[in-house]
C-alpha cells in the first residue's frame, strides 16, 4: 500500500512541470492612468484620517448619494 501511495505522489511529482509548462502566459496590457487623477483619488480618500471627529457625520453625509423614494 505505501509503495502504491509513493508511487502515485512520485508520478504527480513528475506530471507538475509538464502542465505547468503548458500554459501559455498572457501579455499584460498596461493601464492608462493620468497621475494628477490617481493623486487626487489618493487625497479624496485619506482625507477622513485627517479630518476632525466631529467633522466626520458631514463628510459621510457628503459621500453618500442621495436615496430617491
């Protein structure tokens, strides 16, 4: 029984590289960012770390969209 269980584990062993060597890498298309946009998402977001707590309810209510009824 152990023979047939390091049997099995040695063949997937050797299989491994085969199917990894299979597989076709994709090219990575690289993004379009504008820098000043990505800056400024940077600021807009870390801004509540630095905004006084009794600031914040306003901020969230800024944030938030409007709810239509």
């Amino acid at each position: 029984m152990k023979k047939i269980v390091l049997g099995v584990v040695a063949s997937l062993i050797a299989v491994s590289p085969a199917v990894a060597a299979k597989k076709s890498k994709k090219e990575a298309v690289p993004a379009k960012i504008d820098s000043n946009e990505a800056s400024w998402r940077l600021i807009k977001g870390s801004l509540p770390i630095y905004l006084p707590a009794w600031s914040m309810p306003l901020y969230m209510a800024a944030q938030t969209p409007e709810k239509k009824k």
